[in-house]
C-alpha cells in the first residue's frame, strides 16, 4: 500500500511539472487555413512573476529551414526581418504579455511549424508550437452512366472530387452489390483530383436503383451527398394482363392489357394476330385491346410486341371462346376471399351457439342439483 501511494505521487509531480513549464507560452496546437485567406496565429505568456525580454515568432518550414519572421522587444519595437512572410505577417496588437500574429494571403508554401519563443528571466527560452496547414476545398462532381444489361461488370456511376488539399475521400452508399476504384491525380497547388467509379454487372432489375456519392474532406463539415440513379438500358419486358378463361359469346366488354417496361421508355407498341386476320370486332386503344362483344372471332392468340432501341419484346395469349359463362371462373380472387371470410364468421357463430347450449344444460344441472339437496335436508 505504502509503495502505492510513493510512485503515485512520484508521477503526479512530474506531470506537473511539465505541464507547468509548457503552459506558460499558450498556442494553438495546429490551425488550418483556406488559401489565400487571413489566418490568426495566438500566443500568449500566462504566468505572472516572470521577467519576460522578448518575443519572437520563427518558421520552420516543411523541409527543415527556419527563419525568425516576427520580433518583439519591450525598448526596440517590432521588427520584421527579411524573410518570405515579410509583409504579410504582422503582430495584432503587440506586447510581451500578448504576441498574437496575423498571416494574410496564406499560400500553400507558408505551412509548417509556427514556433512561438519567449526569453525569460531568469528560466531562459520557452516555446509554443503552432502547425499551419492549408486546404483547399475541392469541386465534387457525380453521374451515372447509361450501360446496357450484360453479363461483365462495367462502370455504372462516376464521382469526381476536383483539386482538394488534402485529397478527398469518396464513398458510395448503395444497396447494389459493386465494385468500386479510386484514382489519385496530382493537381495545382498541392492539391490532388479523386476520381471513383461503381462497377456492376448491368441488370434490367437495377435500373432506377438509388447510388450516392459521398465526398468527405475536411473542409467539410459533414460530407456532401451526390444522389444518382442507376440508368441500365434494356429491351421491353411485355406482359399480357386481363385474360380470366372466361371469354364466352355475348360477353361485353373484354379487355387485354398490354403492360411494358424497358430502358429507354418502350414507345412502339404493336397488337398483332399470328393467323394473320385481326378481329374486326376489337378496338385497339393504346395498350389495351378491347372486345366490345365477345363472339367468335376472337378465339384466336393475341400478341403484343413492344420495342426500344435495344430490341423487341412480346408476350401473347390465346382465348378460348366459350358457349357458356364458367361459373366456377367467374369468382375471382377476392370474391373468393370473401366467401371463405363469410363461412369462417358462420362456423363461429355456430361454435358460440352451442357453447351457450352447454351453459344453459350446466346451469339446469345445478339447479336440479340444489333443489335435491334441499329436498334430502328438508326430509332429514
Ligand atoms: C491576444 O490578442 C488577440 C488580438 O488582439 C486577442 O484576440 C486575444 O484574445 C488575446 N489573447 C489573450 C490571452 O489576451
Ligand atoms: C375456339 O377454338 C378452339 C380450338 O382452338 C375450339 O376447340 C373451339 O371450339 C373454338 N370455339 C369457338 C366458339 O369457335
């Protein structure tokens, strides 16, 4: 227990001490900057009781060079010594408590470390540090890319993220399974391109299928979103709806319905008899097909075809005319649903009906029981 405590306290005064001495000169850790634009460097001493001499800022730049930019000096003044940020470094309001610069029309050879030094008495120098980094916020762009259904995965969605420093990073959020791959490009200025692209195998069931793009950077504060639709091209798919097998002579109005997707949007729609000769008696309106009065002529196979610039698709039906209605065919589905629903109501009601029988015999039982056992007691 004893040692416990020793080597605690062992610890605690070493991280105060230290913690002490690097407080005093109070920086920002790293600050970050949009080029061309204004950025504020703080530093400040904070103990009191310190004889402080002067204050000077110095660059070290990314490759190891380091020159004093800033100088303060309570009897001298400020100094600017000759270096690249001569002009376009300045102290905001300079005193040896407060040594806060501004450096306008930042530039990407401006980054490195910021050290802020103060000489003391009667400790010597101390330092803050301040790491200057520049970014550049890039230019994001996004699309899809129109691929015919196949059976080898090809790009189907591009993202582009322009000259950002540093290089953005891209994501795509989709419920399509794919492929993605990233590609660097060294831009102006330090900045780099970040092209991505989504690759898939092309399916007519992805078309329309949402994709974003998602550009983090850290200029950003939360990422940007590009939202895209997968555009996949493929020949019409063609359903025939409409016909129940009940087409008997004298029905009015039957009709067949020809449904078609496709990408691009199927405009051409044909009807088309394969025996050759088209019913008189039917109504072609757009995609329906309409039998006024249903008799024998149309005992034959209808066929709608469709077509889009990657083919043609059809589908086709074959009435059969009846003499009589089929009574059994008429119901339809939910006709049905309903007749089921209505006898499942009924065997309830009878379940329940017999149910209050059984209480009823149950309760004469009872009362025939007790007027017994009266009777006995009363004989007794
Ligand atoms: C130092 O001066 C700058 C500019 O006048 C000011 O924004 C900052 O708050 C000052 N810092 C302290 C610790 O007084
Ligand atoms: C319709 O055609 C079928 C054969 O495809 C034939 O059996 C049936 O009798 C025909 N119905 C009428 C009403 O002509």
């Amino acid at each position: 227990m004893r040692c416990y405590y020793a080597v605690t306290i062992t610890i605690l005064t070493i991280t105060l001490h230290t913690g002490a001495a690097s407080q005093r000169v109070r920086v920002e850790k790293e600050v970050v900057s949009h080029l061309e634009k204004t950025v504020h460097l703080p530093c400040s001493f904070i103990s009191e009781g310190i004889r402080l001499t002067q204050v000077t800022w110095i660059w070290e730049q990314v490759d190891g060079g380091r020159e004093a930019i800033v100088i303060f000096h309570p009897s001298f003044g400020v100094a600017y010594p000759d270096s690249s940020l001569r002009g376009r470094v300045k102290f905001i309001n300079p005193s040896l408590k407060n040594a806060s610069i501004v450096i306008t029309d930042v530039r990407m050879a401006d980054e490195g470390k910021y050290i802020c030094e103060y000489a003391t008495y009667p400790s010597g120098n101390e330092q803050g540090t301040t790491l200057l980094i520049t970014v550049v916020t890039p230019r994001s762009t996004a699309s899809t890319v129109t691929v015919p259904e196949g059976t080898v995965p090809v790009v189907v969605a591009r993202c582009e993220s322009t000259n950002g420093r540093p290089p953005a990073k891209i994501n795509w959020v989709t419920e399509v399974r794919g492929d993605t791959t990233v590609d660097l490009k060294p831009g102006p200025d330090n900045t780099h391109t970040v092209i991505s692209e989504y690759s898939l195998v092309p399916t007519a069931d992805d078309n329309g299928k949402d994709i974003t793009c998602e550009v983090l950077h850290r200029t950003l504060d939360k990422p940007q979103r590009i939202q895209m639709k997968l555009a996949i091209g493929f020949p019409p798919k063609v359903r025939i709806e409409g016909y129940d097998n009940n087409w008997y002579v004298g029905r009015t109005d039957a009709m067949l319905t020809c449904q078609a997707t496709g990408n691009p949007m199927p405009a051409v729609l044909t009807w088309k008899v394969p025996s050759g000769l088209f019913p008189h008696t039917v109504q072609i309106k757009e995609n329906k097909l309409v039998v006024p009065k249903v008799d024998d002529s149309v005992n034959t196979t209808f066929v709608c075809e469709v077509r889009n610039q990657l083919g043609v698709g059809k589908d086709q039906v074959t009435v059969v005319v009846r003499d009589e209605p089929n009574e059994e065919q008429c119901r339809t589905p939910d006709q049905e649903e309903v007749l089921k629903t209505e006898l499942e109501k009924n065997r309830l009601l009878i379940e329940n009906a017999k149910l209050h029988r059984e209480v009823l015999l149950l309760q004469k039982e009872v009362l025939t029981l007790e007027k017994e056992r009266l009777l006995t007691k009363r004989d007794s």
